[in-house]
C-alpha cells in the first residue's frame, strides 16, 4: 500500500505476505530468548480481543486513564487551552478522544495512525461528535518525524497518547518515539500521555493474566495469525499463555511458553523449542512519579502536571517540549 505522498506502509510479496511481519517473526525466533514485537498482535482478531481486555475486571488501566479524563476537563483547558491542534498518535479510542476534546475547544484533530482502515473509520466518528472540527487524518508510523498537514501547521500543537502504549517500549525506543514526537509538533508543543503506575505484583500479574482466559487468548492469536499469514504449522495447543513481573525494569513481560519440546517451520524455515522454554511477546513497563519524569526529560519533554485516579492505578502527563537551549 502507497499513501499520496509515497510511503511505503504494509508491503506485501508477490504472495501477499507482509514482509515486515515475516522479517521480524523470522529474526525474533531465531534469538536465544525467542521474541516478537507486540505491534504484531493487532491484526483483526487481536484488535477485538484487545478491546474484550479493556472490559475485562481485572484490567484496570482503560477505567482509570477514562477517569482522569472525565475528571481532569477543568484543569485540561486551564494548562491547555483553547485553539490548539490535538495530534493524537494512534487513531484513537471512541471514548477517550471525545472527553479531551470537549474539555479544551481544539482548532483541529489530527489523529495518526499506520493503519488507514482504522484510522478513517476513527477519524469519521469523531467528525461526527464534533461537527465543525476540522479532522485531518495522516496515514504514518509516527515511531518517526510525521509530516502534518498544512492546514494546521501555524496552529499550537497538544500530542495526544493515552493508553500507557509507551510502556509497550524499552527505554530506549520510548526515547526515540518522544524525541520524533517532539521533532512532529514543535518546540512550545504540549503533550499529554498516560503512564501506568507500579502496584502490587499480583494486581498487576492479574491484570495481563484474568480469569476468563481473554488476555490468554490475545496472546495465542498471535501464534494463530503467524500460521494463517505465514505459512507456519506452530502447534498452538503446545504453548500457554504467561504474564510475568520482571522487577529489574519494573514490566509486565507476556510469554508464550511451550509445554512440550516442538518443533515447526514458518515460511519454510525450521524451529526447535524444548519444554519451558518461551517466546517473549510484550513488555509493559509501569513508572512511579520520577521514573515517568526521568523518560519524558530524555525525550526532550518538561513535566508540567500530573493527574492519577482515585485509588492512585495510572498517571497522565502533561509535558512541554523544551527548547534545546534551555537546559543548563
Ligand atoms: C495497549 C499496550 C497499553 O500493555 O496494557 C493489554 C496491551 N497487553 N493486555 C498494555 C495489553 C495485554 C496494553 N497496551
């Protein structure tokens, strides 16, 4: 697929696979600690699933970051104001967005998203709530500087990313992703992100392993859509679904772990695994007050504010993009 200004976003062989999907499968199974990125877990069915979880008891971040958003709306257009240009990085939720944006009278949303299909239904919807905003969507991966539309480039910038997806990245890619974020909106451009906290192990074990079996089965679909999409025969009912507590980097990690010795091919390539040993397929970093603070500064982004939710679950920043010049 090639966007009008010539981006090359999912290519596909002559086959119709998506080779992207297939580099990172082939490369993150031929590790030692098998691995493969969490943005592979979004096809349609992961993205259903996805959205089971955030109705799920136990996964409290989608109630609490919603909220702080419900709650914040008097203090949002205080620090924010009105007339500013809402860049939201990823197409965003049907209700998140909508509570931002009637709390600080935006002059433009412009949600970005590497998705098109998503990204214009998610852009139609929000049209529709707010007729009279201007909507310009921009099919982009914004892991890299994103080029906005003319139309809003005199306008102040608010970038938009809530969901604790930042916690998706180690802490050197979060940096990158801040650094072109800045790089995207500008110096003197807001931006307003949510973080999820640290709490109890347990809570947080339950949160990404609940009892209905739902994250269990969002984590497999990803085994499932690696034998649809690239002609695998991983023998899915070997593996089982792990949420672990890596405490050295405060993450959730989501494993994949065989429990059996198997062995399978993926688009022709043989794989061994013996009993116990997993495939890595999420981290999910949590951050306390500094941490967040400490991640937002590398990526050349001032804390301004800070809200949570009432039992203190998940945190949402409010940062500024510092001039270069202005740290001593
Ligand atoms: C969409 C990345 C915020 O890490 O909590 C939910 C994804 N994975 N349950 C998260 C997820 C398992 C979610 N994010």
């Amino acid at each position: 697929m090639t966007t009008p200004k010539g981006l090359k976003l999912v290519e596909r062989d002559a086959t119709g696979v998506d080779t992207a999907f297939r580099a990172d499968v082939l490369d993150g199974l031929a590790e030692a600690q098998k691995a493969v990125p969490a943005r592979w877990f979004y096809d349609d069915a992961g993205s259903q699933l996805f959205e089971d979880i955030t109705q799920l008891p136990e996964y409290y971040p989608t109630r609490a970051e919603t909220e702080i958003l419900r709650g914040g709306a008097k203090e949002f257009a205080e620090l924010i104001g009105p007339g500013r240009a809402v860049v939201e990085f990823g197409s965003g939720s049907s209700v998140k967005t909508p509570l931002l944006l009637s709390a600080i009278a935006p002059s433009a949303y412009v949600p970005l998203d590497i998705s098109g299909d998503f990204l214009r239904a998610a852009a139609a919807d929000l049209a529709a709530k707010f007729p009279g905003l201007p909507v310009w969507p921009v099919e982009a991966d914004f892991m890299r500087r994103v080029e906005l539309p003319g139309e809003v480039e005199g306008l102040p910038k608010l970038g938009f990313f809530p969901g604790s997806t930042i916690g998706n990245m180690v802490a050197r890619t979060a940096t990158d992703l801040l650094r072109s974020m800045r790089e995207t909106l500008g110096v003197g451009a807001l931006l307003l992100i949510g973080m999820d906290l640290i709490k109890d192990e347990e809570l947080l074990v339950a949160a990404y392993d609940d009892a209905a079996g739902t994250t269990a089965k969002f984590n497999l679909n990803l085994l499932h859509r690696i034998n649809r999409e690239l002609q695998a025969d991983i023998p899915v009912a070997a593996f089982k679904h792990e949420a672990r507590w890596n405490d050295t980097y405060a993450r959730i990690e989501m494993h994949l772990v065989a429990q059996e010795d198997v062995s399978f091919s993926v688009s022709g390539q043989r794989f061994g695994m013996t009993a116990g040993e997993s495939i890595h397929t999420e981290n999910s970093h949590k951050f306390t007050r500094r941490t967040s603070n400490t991640l937002l500064a590398a990526g050349g982004w001032e804390p301004r504010a800070r809200w949570t939710d009432s039992e203190e679950r998940f945190s949402l920043l409010l940062a500024e993009a510092r001039s270069p010049r202005s740290a001593p």
